[in-house]
C-alpha cells in the first residue's frame, strides 16, 4: 500500500509494522497476513473503537423490522459477490444482516433499497473481524464520513453539485443539459466510499489514505476528481443518450488501480486548497454524531445559484500572504447604494445595466476581468483569482445580480461565488466584531465615493459617521448605513430577472438550467363564463409575491417537441412573436409566442436542436387577467392569468417575455383578447 508521508495513521502503521516484522519472523507468518493485520489494526485505531467493548450486548438479536427481507437479500446478495465456501457464507449473512438490523433500530432508521451499506460492510467483511468490531467499525464509518441524508437528491448531492460548477463549470453545464443530476450516479459512490465499484485492493489502498486524512469532506474532492479524470470522455457523448452516459459515470471509480490511489489524492487535495473553507464551514453538520435534524435554513442548497462564501472569509482572505483563495470582490449593487458605502477592495459592476445598456454592460464586464488581471499581476491586496459577487442581501433587490451571475456562469467562468448575505451581513459582522470589543480600525473596510475612511457618506450626502468621532464606531456607522440604505434603495422587486446572452446562434448557446432547483408543478387557470372581464393593460408597480411563475412549470421531459416553423404557418395562427422567455432563475430563453383565435402559446427553442421547440405554455386568451410593463423597461412584458371565484380574482399563472417592439405585439394581443371577450358576453 502506498501511504501518504506523516500522517497519524502512518505513525502508529509503522510501529505496528515493525512489530508485526518481528511477529513474521517468530511465527513464519506470509508477508500478506502481515499487512492484513496490520491494516486491522490501524483501521481500528483510524477509527477510535480500537478496545471497544460489544455494543451488540443489549440487543436481543430478533430480526422482525418491516424490511427484514429486503435487508436479508441485500446481505445475501453481498455474500454472494465475496466467493466465499458455504461453511462461511451462512455466517457472514447472518453478521451483515445483524449489524444492519441493529443499526437501524438502534437509529431509528428505515433500510431502504438506495442505501450503500452492504457495499461499505464490503471491505470490512474481508478483516474477518469479529461481530461485535465489524459493528464498531461500521457505525464509526457510517457516523463519521457518510454524510447525513445520503439519498436521492439529498443535500451533499447539491453539495457535490455546487463544487462541480465551481472548478468545471462546461463538465457542470454539460451533465445539467441533460439532466443528469450527481445522485443519478454518485450516490453510492458516496454511500460506500467507492467501494461499490472499485476492487477490493484498490478499496483498501482507498480507504488506507482516506481514513489517515481524518477528513469526512475529501470525499467530495475525490469524487470531484473521478468527474475531473473522466472529462474529455463525457464531453464527446453529447449524441449518446441520458441512461447510456448515467451508466459510464457509475462505472468511472471502477478504472482505478492501486498505482493511482496516491495521485488521486493529490489532486482531491489540491482542489481542495483552491476551494473556500465556507464549503466545509457551512455544512459541518453534514457529519457526525448528532440527531438533530438538519437547519432548514441549510436545505436552500437546492437552490443556491453558485456557491456561498461567508463574508469574514472573503475579509480574512485577502489578508493571506501565503497561497490560499483570494477573492475579487464584484459588488452589484445599484450604483446609488455603491457610493454611499462599499467594501473598500470591491469592482462595482452595476447590474442594471444588462437591461439599460448591454453594450455598456459588455465594456464593464471587459474592465472587471482586465482589472482582475491587473490586481493578480501586481499584487494588490484587492486581487484574487476567485470572482465573488456581492449583493445587498436583500433577495427582491438582488435578482438583478442573479442575473449577473447568471451570464458568467453561462460564459463557463471558473472560481464564482457568491457573499452570502450580501453587504447587509458585511455590515452586520462588522458591527459583531466592534461588539467583541476588538481594538481594530474597522472603518477602513469601508469607503465612499468621498474616497475617506473617516468618513462615509450617505446616497444623499449625509455624513454617517458617528458625530463625536469616539468610534463606538463601527456600530453607529452600520446602523445609520443600513437606515441610508434602506431609505434610497431602489424598488426593484419587479426588475427583470433575467441576462442577457447573444442569441443569434441559439444551437451554439450552453443551456445554463438548474434541474433539481426549481420543483415541477403544472397550475393553469380555468377559463371563467358569465362574469365581468378582469382583463386590463397597465404599468407595472408592485409585485405581487403570491404569484406562480408558470416559466418554471413543468419538466422539459414531459413537453410536446414541436416544428417551430411547422407551427408558425399553421392556419389557426393569427399572430407570431419572437421574444425571450423570462425565468425567475435569471434566465433567458430565445422563445416564440404563437396567438390562436383562443390561446397563447408560449415555444420555447431547444438549443440542441435548430428549428425545434418545446410547447413551454398553453393559455386560453379569455383566462389573461392583466398584462403589465416597467416605465423603465417597456420590452419587458408580464401576462398574469387566473380565474374569478367568490373570493375575487385568483392569480393562477405569471409568465414573463422580452418582447422587441413590446407596444405592437401587446395591442395585437389584447385585441385577440377582447374578441374572446366580447364573443363570450355575447354567447
């Protein structure tokens, strides 16, 4: 076995070596038997149950769970796959189907078929261990680096996912185009510690490394890196269908040999030193010991855009002389709220320009990249590999930046990230540190457009530093900061949510979705008879945060395919309009809206396949309660549609689209609508 230089585990194995060298040569023992036992003892050590006493003893040893014969099978089959003689078959059934019993009731826990463990007591079971210690062995394991909700879209397959986009964001892409989410063929790579798929020598060279590290959290980066090695290969199956490409992402582990296990880790190590330490600081209740459920604030992974960085890592960061992630900051904020106060390293990218002005947009992001460039080059203590976007916290204010996150994520850019929280919590651990009574000039975090430390500056010019200058600090400022703030932020809760991309080559365009992070629930309103319209046409002022957005409908597998040029010379067709589908995600996509005597239909092109389209939405005209638009963005278009019941009018769907020449194809619309109207009043 090929062990990594000066590692706990590497102290007590070379002790435990020599003493068993001496052992060979008074016994004749084989070299084999050595190592074997050898590799008992330090895995009993590595795992702290070294002397431990039965922990079976209480238990009555009766197998009568509900899923007795599924957890029966399973062990069965395992013994199967071992070749062992008859005479010992039966008793390490009857040890895999006790320890896996016991293990549940002792939990609480169901055994369901998805679960790893007969794969994980694999390499256990040829330590000839007895009960009691192939117990101790399995429920340290299972307690110390199998992750907590281990299933099918559970959050470290989120996790998993998050760190994939961050490294390999084309591979991330790719998988996520077809719809091929981490579970699909990494669950029981994570539930065995890859001993599911790779052969027993190569399990144990595995396990020999990763249990010396004492790190539950290698094991994403060694699974990063099994994607990472298999890259080129994934990448050339585009034609090759979903199932045909889940099958040789299971099967990847299983190409390793002994001679790779110490490269393996190297490479999972040094991924690991290029990530934040927020990844394993925000999720250390992965692991352990304890029973309490997860936080619900921790299941949003699901939902995460990118990956979170806390901000006392983005500050402490960038203070490293030595190598480690450097962040550059990129602050997207409103240009208002920037001014008034940002952090002192932050790039101001304005967001609104995606929609106000792309070309200048365009520039800016040129000037970011050149800046990072530049600050790498000399330096500076505002440089950094690693783009971290920072909003102000606030989530309606922030979907402009999820836009702009959106469009570098879509542009396959490595290292991005996001301040969790925003400035709003920049603010708020500043305060925290002041609080603690540190004796730090925590000011000169923070600057204004004044270019002072000593003092910042409201929107509107008031100085928000305290007035006797005794500094109680920080805490005055961040409070009359956040009060400025909050008086001259911009209402943007119905700001479009959305990039913008060069759609002149849709077939050439990466299709950025987030599979597993919208839930699929089709809602469509009921067309309604014999009361009074609803309908009307207005500015759009509020946003209505009850609202379905019926773009996030439906999964893409269970839409009608569709001839988009086949459709448009329908005879039924009065009306086409091209335009771009809007996603609450910060999406866009290159779309068509088709207008029957009745309906509205919403196409939806397939990137893959030039001049086809998905049916994304099927509205009846009579069911549009309102269509509405910004003053300052008149091409952005909102249908809502719904149906009237005794309670007043219920909001079924949201659809948004950004229409080019917006007034024309609305009036055509609400004249269809109005027929349809008239036509029912009158029938």
């Amino acid at each position: 076995i090929r062990r990594r230089p000066r590692t706990r585990w590497i102290d007590y194995g070379t002790g435990l070596f020599w003493e068993q060298l001496e052992l060979e040569e008074r016994t004749g023992m084989s070299g084999t038997d050595v190592m074997k036992d050898v590799f008992v003892s330090c895995c009993q050590i590595a795992l702290n149950v070294s002397g431990k006493g039965d922990s079976l003893s209480p238990w009555d040893g009766v197998l009568d769970l509900p899923e007795q014969t599924l957890i029966h099978n399973r062990s069965q089959q395992l013994i199967d796959q071992l070749g062992v003689s008859a005479d010992e078959k039966s008793d390490m059934v009857s040890d895999v189907e006790s320890v896996i019993t016991f293990y549940c009731k002792s939990r609480n826990i169901t055994f369901t078929p998805d679960l790893s463990w007969p794969h994980l007591l694999k390499p256990l079971l040829g330590l000839q261990l007895p009960r009691s210690d192939l117990y101790n062995c399995f429920y340290a394991i299972m307690n110390k680096y199998i992750p907590r909700d281990c299933v099918a879209k559970g959050r470290p397959f989120h996790l998993y996912r998050l760190l994939l986009q961050y490294h390999e964001p084309e591979l991330c892409s790719f998988l996520d185009t077809k719809k091929i989410t981490p579970d699909s063929y990494a669950i029981n790579w994570l539930g065995s510690l890859f001993s599911s798929h790779c052969l027993p020598d190569v399990t144990q060279a595995l396990w020999d490394s990763y249990l010396q590290q004492a790190d539950p959290f290698l094991i994403f980066f060694l699974m990063l890196i099994i994607l990472v090695n298999a890259k080129e290969s994934i990448l050339t199956q585009e034609g090759d269908s979903k199932e045909d490409i889940i099958k040789m992402l299971q099967s990847s582990p299983s190409l390793l040999e002994s001679e790779d296990i110490e490269d393996l880790f190297s490479l999972a190590q040094y991924y690991q030193s290029k990530t934040p330490l927020s990844l394993r600081k925000m999720n250390q209740n992965l692991f352990g010991s304890s029973l309490l459920a997860l936080k619900e604030e921790d299941m949003d992974l699901s939902q995460a855009l990118c990956l979170p960085v806390s901000v006392p890592e983005i500050l402490q960061a960038n203070q490293l002389q030595q190598d480690g992630v450097r962040f550059f900051v990129v602050d997207c904020r409103p240009a208002e709220q920037y001014n008034a106060g940002h952090l002192s390293t932050a790039f101001h990218l304005d967001s609104d320009l995606m929609l106000q002005n792309p070309s200048e947009f365009a520039l800016s992001v040129k000037s970011l990249l050149e800046a990072q460039k530049q600050s790498l080059e000399s330096g500076s203590i505002a440089s950094g590999e690693h783009l971290c976007f920072m909003g102000s916290g606030r989530e309606e204010e922030d979907m402009y930046m999820n836009m702009v996150l959106a469009h570098f994520l879509q542009k396959n850019k490595e290292y991005v990230s996001i301040a969790k929280g925003g400035f709003m919590a920049l603010q708020q651990h500043l305060v925290d540190m002041n609080i603690e009574g540190l004796d730090s000039s925590y000011v000169h975090w923070i600057v204004s457009t004044s270019g002072s430390h000593s003092s910042l500056c409201s929107a509107d010019g008031e100085s928000l530093t305290s007035p006797g200058g005794d500094g109680k600090g920080v805490k005055s400022l961040v409070n009359k900061m956040t009060f400025a703030l909050k008086s001259k932020s911009v209402n943007v809760k119905e700001k479009m949510i959305s990039f913008i991309e060069n759609t002149s080559t849709p077939v050439d365009r990466i299709s950025f979705n987030l599979p597993w992070h919208v839930s699929s629930s089709d809602r469509v309103g009921k067309p309604y008879r014999g009361v009074k319209p609803v309908f009307s046409i207005a500015d759009e002022e509020e946003y209505d945060t009850d609202e379905i957005d019926s773009s996030s409908m439906s999964d893409d597998d269970r839409k009608e395919i569709v001839n988009i040029q086949t459709w448009i010379n329908k005879p039924d067709v009065k009306h086409h309009i091209p335009c771009n589908e809007v996603k609450e995600t910060g999406h866009m996509f290159p779309s068509h809206l088709l207008i029957t005597a009745t309906h509205m239909y919403c196409l939806r092109e397939i990137a893959s396949r030039k001049g086809f389209a998905y049916i994304q939405s099927r509205q009846a005209l009579n069911s549009v309660v309102k269509i509405t638009s910004k003053k300052k963005h008149p091409e952005l278009i909102t249908f809502k549609f719904g149906s009237n019941n005794s309670a007043g009018v219920e909001i079924s769907a949201v659809e948004r689209y950004l229409i080019p020449n917006a007034g024309d194809a609305t009036k055509v619309i609400k004249q269809q609508i109005m027929k349809v109207l008239d036509a029912l009043e009158s029938s």
